[in-house]
C-alpha cells in the first residue's frame, strides 16, 4: 500500500514541487496540503497551484482531525514548523522538518519532540548532500593532524535570507568535530594577518537563481583536495524529502537522519 503523507508549506516553492512528485510517485498518497491559515492561497486546489491540474484536495490552514497521514513533511518556515511540531506531538504523527533557518531554542524542541514522536530533522534533505556529509567526515578524519587548512564555499540564489547556509554550517561542524578548529571566519578583508591553523574559512556567494553550491576544501603545502556538490534542479531536495518520509511512516518515538534513510 502507498505511504499516506501531508505535505506542510503547500503554497511555497519547494511545497508545490512536493506536491507534484508525490502525485507521480506510486508509493505515496498525498491526503493533506496545509499552510499557515493566514495565507491568501488558502482554499485553492494543490494541484492546480503545483501546476498539475486539479487534485480535489484544497490547502488548508490545518490538519483536520479526520485526517491521519503516516508521514508529514514541513517545507514552510521556522515559525511554521513550531506550528505542525506541536500537531504531530499532541496526535503523535512521524514528521520530516525540512525547514531550515531556525534559532537554538526551536531545535531544542524539534528535538524534544522525538519523546513523543518520530521525528527527521536534517539541514539538507537532498541525499547527495547527505552521502557528502559522511564523505567530509571520512576526509577530516583521514587528514587530522596533517597539516590541512578547511574552507568552505556555498552559492546560492540572490533571494536566500540566510547566510551562511544551515547546510554549510553542517559541514563546518562536521570538521570541526574531527580536526578540532575552534574559529570560523565569515570571508577576510584587509591585512588580516597569516592564515592560524585554528580557522575554517566560510564563504558564501549570492547571485542569480543558483539552487545551491557546496565546496569543502582541504588544502596543504602542496596538495588540496576539493569535496563538491551542485545541484541544478530543487527536486533534489523534494525527492529527499519524499524518501525521508517512507523511511519514517510507521517508526516509533525518536531522532532520526538523512543518513538513516541513506543505510550509512
């Protein structure tokens, strides 16, 4: 039987792909496309606003009681998440928190959640980025204590708020789990002096319609080597989601990854 899922964050960009792939995927049924009640596209067909035609389901400001989705996915915004977080708690439904962007005290209570629920929260969902994550890991483990210094570089379209991405602030901590630099350095300007080996560089890139970049590169006297994801296309990351979410349906209370879904 196809996985029953509610996609939260319908009307966005990102909602709207999930709501198409979902209609092409045979194992999944989309039963449920919500938003924040206060959005003026409320009460219009998903489908017709994914582009696909009339689905006969309309967006709506919350989920029904009637209506038990094995999975949610949350593509919406961190206030939005809090929002579905405290549905899929009180009604114990597995959620996949694809929103990025939020402060320290809501992952705290996107992690609590897991006491009562399944729940996936990761910074990106695409799962190349994902397999990247655990090839960074391998690397910085490989090279720690060699002399390398870490930069990271991530581009991405002129209308993303945040910067540095949640993704390439993963990738910082992964690094500096293993190789133990202390400092981040948001991009030099001026006589900043000799490079310590304490650092990882972050720089981000902000230009045109650029779904996303990332490049983590290790680099010593002599040698570098350069970890490097692009994507062309944000189905990337739907598709990721969608797997996360016929990973969890069904899965009890607890904390759950991207790389659970992968098998690493």
């Amino acid at each position: 039987m196809p996985t029953t899922i509610a996609i939260h964050g319908a009307c966005g960009r990102m909602g709207q792909r999930l709501v198409a792939l979902a209609h092409e995927d045979p194992e999944l049924t989309l039963i449920a496309a919500i938003d924040s009640p206060t959005h003026p596209r409320i009460g219009q067909d998903a489908g017709e606003l994914a582009g696909i035609g009339s689905l006969g389901l309309p967006v709506l400001g919350a989920l029904p009681l009637a209506v038990h989705p094995e999975a949610i996915i949350d593509f919406s915004s961190p206030h939005g998440t809090m929002t579905i977080l405290k549905t899929c708690i009180d009604r114990r439904l597995p959620l996949v928190v694809a929103t990025t962007g939020h402060e320290p005290h809501e992952v705290a209570e996107i992690r609590a959640a897991a006491h009562h629920t399944a729940i996936l929260h990761s910074p990106n969902m695409s799962l190349v980025v994902n397999l990247l994550f655990k090839l960074t890991k391998l690397t910085a483990e490989a090279l720690n204590g060699q002399g390398f210094d870490v930069e990271i570089i991530e581009r991405h379209h002129r209308l993303k708020k945040d910067s540095p991405s949640g993704t390439a602030a993963h990738f910082a901590k992964i690094v500096q789990s293993v190789m133990n630099q202390a400092e981040i350095v948001h991009g030099r300007e001026g006589i900043v002096g000799e490079r310590p080996a304490s650092q990882i560089g972050m720089h981000a890139v902000r230009a045109g319609d650029n779904v996303g970049e990332h490049t983590i590169l290790f680099s010593t006297m002599g040698e570098s080597l350069e970890l490097v994801h692009k994507g062309s296309s944000r189905d990337s990351y739907a598709n990721g989601a969608l797997a996360a979410a016929k990973y969890l349906a069904g899965k009890g209370a607890g904390t759950y990854t991207m790389a659970d879904v992968l098998g690493l």
